[in-house]
C-alpha cells in the first residue's frame, strides 16, 4: 500500500504545493475536470479518445487518453515523462514485510460522474482497496497512489495504479475448459474470503482508520437520490442492526418522493397512483417493519459489483478487481446480491447459458470452500443466498 509520494521538482515527500504544476507526481485537478459528456470542459471529443494538451501540461504529460466511461466513472490513463516513487510494504516470509519503492511513470484516473455520492463515494474506494491490500494481498486490487474527496465533482478525483489486463467478461470465451476451472475456483475462494471478514456493524468504510462510515449504493444515488444524502434527510449509516437499516432505507425512499424534483422522478411509474399515497404506503410498510422483530445475519465484506466486467484478467490469472465504490459491511446473503457472479455479458442467448452454467459451478465450488473452512451449515446457506427477503427488497429503490 503506498505510503508516501515524491516531488521530483523540490524533493519533497508528501503533497507539493508549492510545484503543484511543475511537479510530474501531482496533477492539477483542473486539468481533468468534467462535465456531464465525461470529458473535459471547454475541449472537443478527444480524437482518437485522447486530450490535446498545452504546452504547459504537455511539460508534464505525454498523454491523456480516455480508457473507459461507465454509468459512474470516467477513467483516464495518465502517462507522464518522468518517474513518481512509492513506498509499498512487502510480505516477506512467514508474517514479515519490508518497505520497497517502484517507480511509476503512468497511472489510471478516475473522475466520477455528476451524481456521484461525495465524498464518500471516493472514500469508500480508497479504503475498501486498502483493506484488500492489507488484509489479502493474494488478491490483487490497483494501489492507490493519491486522491482528493471533497463535496464537489470537480474536485474529487482518484489516481491509482494503471493494470494493463482485459476484463474477464471479455476473455472468458477464449479460456480453454481447464482455465475456466481454474478461474472458476479463484472466484469462489474470494468470494469466500470476501464472507469471511466480519464487522460490527453495516457500513462504509473510513481510509484513514477503516472505521465503519456512512454505506455506499446505487439505490443512494439514482434519479436524484444523492441530493438527500444526510442525516438531515435519513439516517445514511453506519448501521448497528439490519433493523435498523432496513428502516433507513424505507425512511430514505420516504425522504426521497418527500422533497425530489418532479424531472427527477419517473411519473410513469405511477399510473393512476399518486405520489402522495406511494409515501403513506411506504410509511405503512415502514412502521410495520418497525413492529417486528428481526434476526442479525453476520456482517460481512460485499463487494457491490462483483463480476466479469470488473475482474481484470490475463489467461486464467486474476490480474486486479475493480470498482470498490459500493463494497461496504452487509449482511452475508448480500453477498451474491440474490444472483451469482457473471463472467460475461449476456448479450446472447448462448452468453446467458454459459452464465448459468458457471453460476451454478461457482456455487457448488463456494460451498466446497466453505465446508473445508469448517463454516456452519447455516452460514453457507446465508452466503448462496438464502437470507432476509424484506433485506433485499430494501436495498433497492422503490416504486409502485
């Protein structure tokens, strides 16, 4: 995990103001601001996907290149024409580690989107990578070189390691079956490794301390939810029961159809429903969830987006997991979030086979996994999914 970065320019560890521009390890924030198209402002499309730079940043870059642009991200791959170090501590034998510095001249940055969740969408990835790097370094995640989380969009940004690998999603169909086998069981022992680290409570995690902090989730987000994200609105987390936090999500839903501007929420989702007497149903659904009790799954790390798209690859070798942004403490049945793991894209009947095919497979290997870790019988049916329907049903938006 890295520790400390360079200035060429001054000598200097940590962040550089004073060569903020100079400096080939910081970048300006401003040079990679976005708007709602994800690139640039005041810039053409790049062509071919790459930034015309001035002569003040073509000092410092060799190029800017868009590598991908997602429903939450933008990532660009940053090269520069000189070195930044950093210090990444190394297991060395049995429990030992030792500090050693690589040079980098190029790394992968990654914007977010107009309603993204700040800042604790950047918080949250930031230290869901570090956990991983800490707790499992077999399971390779980008290191993080620095970042930036602030209230606004234009400010935030993250810079992390740039992996030169291909999405298994796109590489599946090349796997002989042997390597499919093979990589069929590296999911399923990180799925469990995933499910083995347990917390106290549901929620988001702090890079500073890894103490928990406020969830991450799509449902927080969509359609102008992120506008409602605060105490003000909805408890928004950490969460000490499942209880609790099933009714955040109802009393989130609530806030939400309360105060959303009308462009935001689909109307036609209504019929001859109003949005009025959707806000008392979901006060009565609410208050009578409130009125029962409800048993504590373990709180265990879910990735949020566990899938083909987000595994890096190369062969059968998992090569680096993406996209942490929603990973946080849930309940272990979220884990496979009532479905499995794809390993592609099913944009085909044929596709579609092949991952239920899989899915099935990677279950029957989870739960090898799990008995040979001695879990209990009803742990292993919680993690494949049989777990808190009013849970599920919760973590989603709401409509009538």
């Amino acid at each position: 995990m890295p520790t400390t970065h360079h200035c060429q320019c001054c000598n200097k560890n940590g962040f550089c103001k004073d060569h903020q521009v100079q400096c080939d390890v910081h970048p300006k924030v401003y040079y990679y601001r976005s708007d709602s198209t994800g690139y640039p402002k005041n810039r053409q499309e790049p062509k071919p996907q790459s930034l015309d730079l001035d002569s003040t940043e073509a000092a410092i870059f060799q190029s800017v290149t868009l590598l991908a642009k997602g429903g939450y991200n933008t990532i660009w791959l940053v090269k520069l024409h000189g070195y930044f170090e950093v210090d990444l501590s190394e297991s060395v034998g049995q429990g030992g580690s030792q500090v050693v510095t690589r040079s980098f001249n190029e790394y992968a940055l990654r914007l977010l989107c107009e309603d993204a969740l700040l800042p604790y969408q950047i918080t949250n990835e930031v230290a869901f990578k570090r956990l991983i790097s800490t707790k499992f370094p077999h399971i390779p995640v980008p290191l993080v070189f620095f970042y930036q989380a602030t209230d606004e969009q234009d400010t935030s940004f993250i810079a992390e390691e740039y992996i030169d690998a291909t999405p298994l999603s796109s590489n599946w169909m090349s796997l002989t079956p042997e390597q499919k086998e093979s990589m069929a069981k590296q999911l399923a022992k990180i799925t469990v490794d995933f499910a083995d680290t347990h917390f106290p409570m549901i929620g988001g995690l702090n890079p500073d301390n890894f103490q928990l902090a406020p969830t991450v989730e799509g449902a927080k987000i969509f359609k102008g939810r992120h506008k409602f994200h605060s105490k003000q609105y909805y408890p928004i987390g950490p969460y000490r029961t499942t209880k609790e936090y099933i009714l955040a999500c109802y009393e989130r839903e609530i806030s939400y159809y309360s105060h959303a501007d009308e462009k935001d929420v689909e109307q036609n989702l209504f019929g001859p429903a109003s949005v009025s007497n959707f806000i008392k149903q979901l006060q009565q659904k609410r208050d009578a969830l409130a009125a029962i009790d409800m048993e504590d799954e373990p709180f265990t790390l879910v990735h949020g987006d566990f899938h083909g798209r987000n595994i890096l690859t190369k062969g059968d070798e998992i090569l680096g997991i993406l996209d942490w942004e929603f990973a946080g403490s849930y309940p272990v049945s979220e884990t496979l979030s009532g479905g499995g793991i794809d390993v592609v894209e099913a944009e085909s009947e044929e596709l579609d086979d092949e991952n239920t095919l899989w899915d099935r497979k990677i279950r029957d290997l989870i739960r090898e996994e799990t008995v040979a870790r001695r879990w209990e019988g009803n742990k292993i049916d919680l993690l494949l999914g049989n777990g808190n329907l009013e849970l599920a049903r919760a973590r989603v938006e709401m409509s009538p």
